[in-house]
C-alpha cells in the first residue's frame, strides 16, 4: 500500500518542492519528517529523504568550500558513445586498465591515492568510441564524504555506465562488497530494477501527461493522478517503464535513486592466488549480484581486455543507426547513437523538427528490414546497423 501520509504532511512536501533556497529546504524536509508516521510502510520514504537531507548537507559545505577557493568541481563533459566511471578502492589497477585500452596517459604508481582527480580517455569499440573516466579511489564512508567521496560519487551518477575494479590479489569480496554498499547508500542502483518511474514536474497548466512503456500492477492512470494530486502536483509528466506500482509511484516523488548499468573488472588474474579469488568472487556474484558481468584480466599483461568495447555496448543498451539523404547513394559514416527500441520516428526527431513533423515514410536496409529499401511507418523498430532514409 501507499504511505497513506496526512495530509500536513502532504502539503509540507508540496512546500520542499517548491522552495529553491537549500538551506531552506533542508529545514522543510527535516519539518517533514515529523510528520511522517513511523512504521514499516514509510520506512522506504523516510530513509530517501534523510538520504536526500544529507546530500544537500554536503553539497551546502562544498559550495562554501568553492566560494572560499577550495576547490573544483569534478563534472566532465561526456563524450562518444556513453560516458563509463572506472571506480574502486585503491590500487586495484584503474591507471593501468585506462592505459592499457585508452590513448590517455595517467601516472601508475604503487603508492595508494596517485590519483586525486578524473581522467578521461577514449576507448575505440569498432566505428564508435567509449569514454572512460578513471575516478580517484573509493574507501569505506565514501558515501558519507569520507576522502572526497561526495565528489566521486557523483561522478558515478551522472555517468551512463560504470566499471567496478577489484585487486584479486587480495580479498576481492570484501572490496566489491564495499563499493557496492557505498553506491547503494548514494542512491546509485547497478542491478536494473523491475520498473522506473521518473516524475519531471512543469509549468502549471499543463496538466499530468503519463507515458506508459511498461505495466501498471495495482493500479490505473487515474490512480496515479489521484495520488500525484493529493501532493499538490497537477502539472507533472510521468514516465513509466517495466513493471510499477503505485507505491513505485510515490516512491519516485521522494527518491532521487538513479541506475546505472555496471560491470565488475577482476584485475591481476596473472598472480599467483588469483584463481581461488576468482572463485570466490564468482560465487559471491552469483549469490547477491547475479546478472553483474564480470571481466577477469591482467592490466600488466594486457590479458582479457579484447571484449571490453563489446560489453560495454551490450551492457548501454544501445544501437548504431546510419541516416542516408533520399538523393545521396552512401549512408553517414558517422552513425547516430540511440537506445534499444528507438523507432524511426524517434530518429526523426533527433535529426530535425521539421524532418519529423513531415514525415512520410522512410526506407530501410539492414537487420529490421525484411528486404533492402522496405518502405516502413513511423513506429518501425530499428536494430543496430540499420540504415534509415527519410522521407518528407
């Protein structure tokens, strides 16, 4: 069931929505709480938003800490195909895995924290390139703030796509189960959950517009728009995927939880106790992460790293298209990248406005064309290497 919150409840979070001032909104999520009912249905919501009070917290500490100039910020503007964080406790490998598959050049050092801010490098995956981000180590309470663990947490959240290392020179468990835990407790998901819900509020007037890609399990839209107003939103646009529930629902008004697909990196494969790590690692995977690729490898050696561009684009969900002029007898070199399921109309839309808004039909050659130049509608589902010509 929903949280059932009272109604002063309600409206003091509609206030926390509104309000702009983080300070102020730390106060208001904290007067909120009070009057949150504490029992089992409102634990999820009330461990959400100590998360999210925290967060603020500490983003109100280094924005001081900025204006008193120490320091700057960690964003790194993404490029290629997807934008991948390396993360990992210290020394397991993350210079010499970017330097082995990358054309950067980071410093490798045995001695533990080398690295203190993100280092960028472009990985070559057939005709498209990944970037990799080798993030400065992770440690226990990193979540917390613990050695600028904000600020690499961050960085793991806004990337498309993470690698996790581990040393199989020591107890790789340990160090997996660690990170993880940290990613956790930041809200950073790396097992695809059954159902997303993201609720993009906007002007007023607009009304509640849902956009259902999955399956509703206990309730209708207008379930979700009755409880979306009785938060004092009616102006709001939901997107739902997988399988959701109304809880779900709410859930996603509180959460700021985000997903990011992830593979585990086991480095150092050519020690001598490696094997038995392996072991066990592979069994703690399958007993709590099962579905986690994992990658075993040698950085020193550069053994296990030929598949690495291939992972990364199965594991990004995500497709290569190849637009072609209506005049021309080549289709672009270049080709357009876009997640599983995009339809041409949708290819459409990212080429150009007024190429979408007179469409027509479109011709297709490659995987989802039943023949070469099938002529197609706008909901035709496009397969990696197809190759679509528009026309208006």
């Amino acid at each position: 069931m929903v949280t059932n919150l009272p109604a002063e409840a309600k409206a003091k979070w509609a206030q926390v929505v509104a309000c702009r001032s983080t300070q102020e909104k730390i106060k208001l999520m904290r007067e909120f709480l009070s009057l949150v009912p504490k029992h089992k249905g409102t634990s999820r919501l009330v461990a959400n938003v100590k998360r999210r009070i925290a967060e603020l917290e500490r983003e109100l500490e280094e924005s001081k800490a900025r204006r008193k100039g120490g320091g700057v910020g960690f964003a790194l503007p993404k490029e290629g195909a997807g934008q991948i964080v390396i993360l990992g406790p210290p020394n397991v490998g993350k210079s010499s895995l970017l330097a082995s598959v990358t054309n950067a050049k980071p410093e490798i050092s045995p001695i533990p924290f080398t690295t203190q801010r993100p280092i960028p490098g472009m990985l070559q995956y057939q005709d498209i390139q990944f970037q990799l981000v080798e993030a400065p180590a992770i440690v226990e309470g990193a979540s917390e703030g613990r050695m600028g663990g904000t600020q690499v947490l961050g960085l793991a959240r806004n990337a498309d796509g993470l690698i996790v290392m581990v040393d199989l020179s020591e107890d790789p468990v340990k160090q997996i189960s660690m990170v993880l835990s940290e990613l956790d407790k930041a809200g950073i998901m790396v097992k695809k959950p059954e159902g997303e819900v993201e609720i993009i509020r906007r002007p007023y007037g607009s009304g509640i517009q849902i956009i259902n890609h999955g399956v509703l399990v206990d309730c209708t839209h207008e379930d979700i728009r009755d409880l979306l107003s009785s938060y004092r939103i009616t102006s709001a646009l939901v997107k739902i995927s997988g399988k959701v529930s109304l809880d779900d629902v709410e859930a996603a008004l509180f959460s700021n939880s985000v997903y990011r697909p992830t593979v585990i990196i086991a480095n150092k494969s050519d020690l001598p106790n490696s094997k038995e790590n392996i072991a066990l690692l592979k069994d703690y995977l399958d007993a709590e992460w099962q579905g986690l690729p994992l990658l075993v490898v040698s950085c020193l050696r550069n053994e296990g790293l030929k598949d690495l561009g291939k992972i990364l684009f199965g594991m990004l969900e995500i497709i290569r298209v190849y637009t072609k002029e209506p005049s021309s007898k080549e289709p672009s070199e270049r080709p357009l990248i876009v997640k599983k399921g995009t339809s041409v109309i949708d290819v459409a839309k990212k080429l150009h406005s007024e190429i979408y808004k007179g469409f027509k039909y479109a011709r297709i050659w490659g995987p989802s064309a039943k023949y070469p130049g099938e002529r197609v509608g706008p909901s035709h589902i496009l397969m990696d290497g197809d190759i679509v010509e528009i026309h208006c």
